[in-house]
C-alpha cells in the first residue's frame, strides 16, 4: 500500500511517502495504529487521528474504511481558510 502524507504530516515524519505491506484487508484506523506503533515519530504525527483526512484512491473517505495493499491512502491534516 502506498502511503502519501501532506503538509504537517510530511514534516513531522520526514517524507511525503512511503509503502508498506498489509497482508489482509484492514481499516484505515488500523493501519494508523501499526503505524503510531514503528516510533514516537509516528505516534506523534498521528496523536490527532479523528481530525485528519483519508483519502483512499483519490476519494475521501473515513477512519472505518477498508483498504487493501493495492489502495493508495492519501492523510491530510486539517486544513484551515480564510
């Protein structure tokens, strides 16, 4: 699965993407989870899960969204306008 992390997200985990490996199919709230485990790094950036974005083959989607090795999961922080 490929993994593409956006502005503060990028920053804090020192790269706009990766890929990882997940044998069986999961929810986004648990890939989150594996990853918040690898390091304080990881378990930082994704402190505030419930207010990041997901989206999941270029469409949003939610933390209870199952995806699978061949999806591409997009996380964006929240995003403010004025």
């Amino acid at each position: 699965m490929k993994i593409l992390y956006f502005a503060k997200l990028k920053q804090l985990i020192g790269k706009s993407e990766e890929t990882i490996c997940i044998k069986q199919k999961k929810k986004i709230s648990q890939v989150i989870n594996e990853l918040k485990k690898r390091n304080d790094v990881y378990d930082f950036a994704f402190k505030e899960t419930n207010s990041l974005q997901y989206a999941v083959n270029c469409e949003y989607v939610d933390l209870n969204f199952i995806v699978s090795d061949s999806d591409e999961l997009a996380i964006f922080p929240p995003v403010s306008g004025g």
